[in-house]
C-alpha cells in the first residue's frame, strides 16, 4: 500500500468536539454580552425569550422543540406573524424529520420484534437520513444567524464578528461531523 495522508476518525471528531465547544461559548458570549440574556418563558422582555432559540449547534429533539416554542410565544408577544420565512421552514421540517427518525428508528432497533434482516437494510437509510436531518438542522441554524444579523443591522462590529465567526464555525462544524461519519470505522 502506498504512504497516503491517513488521519483517524477519532481524530476528526475531537476537532468536531472542540468546534462544539467553541460555537457554544461564542454563543454564550453573544446571548449574555450582547442579546441582553436569555429567558425560558416568562419574561418582560420577549428578546430574551427569542434568544432561547438563538441559532446553535444542532439541537437534540428537546432543545429544538424547547426552541420552537419559545419562539412561538416570544413572536406573539410582540405581534409578529409565524412560519414565513425560509429558516422558520427549515426549521420545522428539522425537527419534525428528526422526530420521525426517532419514531422509526425506535421500532426498527429498540422495540422488539423487527427482523434482523429488516434492521440491517434500515441501516443505510438510517444513517442516510440522520446525516440529512443533521445538515437540516445546520442550514437552519446557518440562516437563523444571517436572518438575526440582517434584522439587528450588524454591521462592521464586534458583535457582527462573533455572529460571522460562529456561522464560520459552524460551517467546519457540520464538515468534520459529516468527514467523521463517513470515514470507514477502520481508516487510521
């Protein structure tokens, strides 16, 4: 065999975990310095409501829904219409994919009685699907940032920075998650 460049699955994911990390710290940083906090449902200040559902890394199923309706009630609050714009769509079909996927794959591997041959020829669609759920998920996150940085008119500031570096981030973020699944299990 030739002396290719060989890098290790585990290797791309640490660098996935510590983009992660960073993407959340910036966020935090964002939210508490800049977005005046965050709120879980009640506050007289709807913003930080909204802030609940802030662009992050790709939730898991209960942040997201936690997220959808924060926004829902944080919009109707200060009077604004729902669903009417690309990342609210995105958004929707994330998690309501992402819950279907849960639901099959609960009855295909977990609950008994699905055939071993039924399991093994759901697991590339699996896989398949849960790859397109989670770039789902980016691309919504991906247009919540522009969609926030266009409605605050951020603009050569320090805040505009953060929000481009996350974006940044989460773009790399997305790339070594998606490199890492696809490497085979025994590349090294």
């Amino acid at each position: 065999m030739g002396g290719g460049f060989h890098v290790g699955a585990a290797s791309i994911t640490t660098v996935a975990h510590l983009l992660l990390i960073a993407i959340t710290s910036l966020l935090l940083v964002w939210l508490l310095h800049f977005r005046e906090g965050v709120a879980f449902f009640s506050s007289s200040n709807p913003t930080k409501i909204f802030n609940v559902s802030s662009p992050s890394t790709p939730n898991a199923m209960v942040a997201g829904v936690l997220g959808i309706i924060a926004v829902f009630k944080s919009k109707k609050e200060v009077g604004l219409p729902d669903m009417y714009t690309l990342h609210s769509w995105l958004g929707m079909s994330a998690i309501c994919l992402f819950g279907l996927q849960y639901i099959i794959g609960f009855f295909s591997y977990v609950f008994p009685g699905a055939e071993m041959y039924t399991r093994a020829s759901l697991l590339p669609w699996h896989r398949f699907v849960g790859m397109a759920i989670f770039l789902l998920a980016v691309g919504t996150a991906e247009t919540g940032l522009l969609q926030y940085f266009q409605f605050l008119n951020l603009f050569r500031s320090q805040e505009a920075l953060i929000v481009n570096f996350t974006a940044l981030l989460l773009f790399l973020y997305a790339f070594f998650v998606a490199l890492s699944v696809t490497l085979p299990t025994n590349y090294s």
